[in-house]
C-alpha cells in the first residue's frame, strides 16, 4: 500500500476493521481491528506500508483499512476506506 501526504516527523499505523467497519462518519474504521503493519515515510511524505502480513492476508471477512498516526495518548484517525476486492 502507498500513501502520501503524511508527515515524515511522525509515526504512522495501519489496521483492518471487520465487515461491518464504515468507511466514512463519525463511525469510520471502528470495532475489531487486526494490525497489519507500520508505515516508512520518506521526505517528501510519501508513505509505504511496510508489512509481511499483507501479502498473505486474505481479506475475506474485513471491510475497513485505516492509518493512524501514533501519538502519545494512542491512535489518532488520518483516512479510513473501504477495501476493495477483486
């Protein structure tokens, strides 16, 4: 997965959200969540997630992905989408 617009002075996460995770709303990306990985920023706040588990991950049963940057007091919501499936 690629990202950009992320600052590179910060940590980022991601996780996967079950089938019934919206992607939007004050709900978005909420209820069981399975981490999947850490994202490397470069400078110019282009991102890659940087995980194993997703090359052999089968998305049955998950609805959601986010990125969260990582802060002191946990978790803090930067987008949240829909998985697409093929």
């Amino acid at each position: 997965a690629l990202a950009t617009g992320l600052d590179p002075k910060q940590s980022y996460v991601s996780l996967f959200y079950d089938d019934s995770s919206v992607a939007s709303g004050p709900n978005a990306c909420t209820g069981d969540a399975l981490f999947i990985g850490e994202w490397v920023v470069d400078d110019s706040g282009r991102g890659r997630l940087d995980s194993a588990q997703t090359t052999s991950l089968r998305l049955d049963g998950f609805g959601t992905m986010s990125i969260r940057r990582v802060t002191k007091t946990g978790l803090e919501l930067q987008a949240c989408g829909r998985i697409a499936r093929r």
